[in-house]
C-alpha cells in the first residue's frame, strides 16, 4: 500500500485552522501509512496516542522511522532523529519539522516503487 503525498503547507494550514486536530489525524495517518506499507513501525493508533499525550516523542520517532526506510532501501533519508530537535524553536522549528517530515513522506512515496517492502 502507498501512503498519501501531502503537501507540507497543506498540513499546516489545515493543522491551524483546525486549531491542531489535523495534526493528530496527521499522526495517525503518516504512522499507519508507514506501518501498512514497510510492516514496521509503531502503527496509526500508538502514533495517535502518542500525539496526544507525548507529543515530544513524535517529533522524533516519526523521522526515525523515515530513516530506517531509507536506510533499508540503500538510500540516505533527508531526515534522521535529530530532525526532531528543529521542535524546540518556537513556531519556525515547528514549520521547518513539518517540511521535513512530510518531504521524505512524499519522497518515499513517490519513489515508492522502487523501495522494497519489508
């Protein structure tokens, strides 16, 4: 299964004008689209679990596994876990993260063809 590319400025529109509920469904959905498409991962629902009460974790977790994609590929990701430290920068770190993250999302799924499922 290939996950849905999402424009970044997409997710965050829609992530402030819902005043963040998007971006729980966001989690939900990038976790699940990793786990049903690599077979790996901490799914949808611990992703959205994790959204809501440990949010801190996401922003790390979620470019970890990104990277492991890559990285099982043979390719160099765009992100690795220290992607998640961009968060700590009020609201530009947050924009920035945002980019980065869903980038590589859409790099894999555009390129989804070619990188083995596990």
């Amino acid at each position: 299964m290939q996950g849905k590319v999402r424009s970044p400025l997409v997710v965050i529109l829609l992530s402030i004008v819902t005043l963040g509920i998007y971006t729980l469904y966001w989690h939900y959905a990038v976790f699940q689209e990793i786990k049903d498409r690599f077979g790996r991962g901490i799914g949808g629902v611990l992703g959205l679990v994790l959204g809501l009460f440990l949010l801190p974790v996401v922003w790390f977790v979620l470019p970890y596994e990104i990277d492991e994609d890559f990285r099982l590929a043979g390719d160099t990701s765009p992100v690795t876990v220290l992607t998640g430290f961009w968060n700590l920068l009020p609201i530009v770190g947050t924009i920035v993260w945002v980019v980065k993250v869903q980038g590589a999302m859409n790099s894999i799924w555009s390129a989804s063809t070619s990188l083995p499922a596990d």
